[in-house]
C-alpha cells in the first residue's frame, strides 16, 4: 500500500465531519465538541498533506492538532456527564493535559519532532474515560446500545487509542528498527483508522435530534 493510498484513505474522517456539519441544525448541541473532533482530524490531514510535500514533515501541524484533540475529547466526555458529580476534575484535566502537552512538546521533546509521551499519556486517558462511560451507559441506558452513538463512539475510542498506544511504546523503546515491522505496524494502523473514520460517520447519523438527548442524568 504506497503513500498515495494511505493519504486517500485518511481523508475518509471528512465523511464524518462533513456529515456533521450538514446536520449540526438538528443534531443535539451536547455532541458538537465530537464534531470539532472530526473536523480537526480532517483539516489536520489536509495540513500534513502540504507540510509534506513542501518540507518533508508534518510534525510541527501534528502536535498542535493532538493538543486540541485531546482538549476537544475532554469537552465531549464532559458533556455526556462524566464529571458531572466533580466539574474541578474537568478543569484539572485540563490544566494536566495542557502542562503535560507543554513539557512533552518543548522540555522532553521538541516541538517540531514527533513525541510519543504525551500521546501515550493521552491515548491511555481516552481509553480510561471511554470504558468508564460505556460502564455508566450499561447502567443506566435500557435501549439497544448498538444503536447508541455514545456507544460506538467510545468504542472507537478504545481500540483506535489503544493501538496508538501501543505504536508510540514501540517508538520509545526502540521496537521499530525492522523496517518490516513498521510497515505491518503501519498497515494496521491504517485500517483502523479505516474502520473508525466509518463508524464514525454512523456516529454521527446516529447522534440523537435536540429533543432525544442521550446523555446521562
């Protein structure tokens, strides 16, 4: 699978995004922070692309967008209720997320190299907070979950940030000297970004009208 082809297959997140946007008027407001997301993803692919071709490296765009999708995930867990019962713990991550992205980006690392310590850190606190919101929705929700966009979003989620994870402790510890290994690293990353950006955009049509809010009492 040659360069072209993944760059194709990674623009498929503006489905989702230009799925939102057509029906942001209807859609309940609690789920736009999901749609900045997708849009963010979008545009930063779109960015890379340039950065690319014109300099040979998209690390500096790339930063930046992991800063603000990791704000912008926290807004959305935020407004399904997950720190309804402790709104200081929103705040807290914020400033956590913020400090560590500081630190990672302009003390450990550098800001126009790729580092891997805060999206560690970041993927595994997406993970964290996605299985504790599904936890809360088989609590509470008595509806088919299948068809609950909170749902399948948190699903992504894990295993789409899960595997991040993965891929950047193979970075640290020095697991990617065999350039087969990265490329069936990176082939697998591949689909499932694949397959999230799909659901995704199933998300997005599933997420409930104003009046239908799912979110969590």
């Amino acid at each position: 699978m040659n360069f072209s082809v993944l760059q194709l297959l990674s623009y498929l997140v503006g489905i989702a995004a230009i799925l939102g946007l057509v029906y942001s008027k209807r859609i309940d407001r609690a789920f736009f922070p999901f749609i900045f997301f997708l849009w963010a993803g979008f545009l930063n692919e779109i960015v890379s692309g340039i950065c690319i071709s014109l300099y040979r490296t998209n690390a500096i765009n790339s930063n930046i967008y992991i800063l603000i999708s990791s704000l912008l995930v926290l807004w959305q867990f935020s407004n399904w209720g997950l720190f309804k019962s402790n709104n200081r713990v929103f705040l807290f991550l914020i400033l956590l997320f913020i400090s560590c992205w500081v630190i990672d980006s302009f003390f450990i690392g550098h800001i126009s190299r790729f580092n891997p310590y805060y999206r560690i850190f970041y993927s595994f606190s997406v993970v964290l907070m996605s299985i504790q919101m599904i936890n809360r929705l088989f609590s509470t929700q008595k509806k088919q979950l299948i068809r609950n966009s909170v749902f399948l979003i948190c699903i992504c989620f894990i295993v789409f940030f899960t595997y991040k994870a993965l891929v950047e402790i193979f970075w640290v510890y020095g697991l990617n000297a065999s350039r087969d290994f990265r490329v069936e690293v990176y082939r697998i990353m591949t689909y499932i970004n694949l397959t999230a950006n799909l659901l995704y955009a199933i998300a997005v049509l599933w997420i409930p009208r104003k009046q239908e809010s799912l979110l969590l009492s």
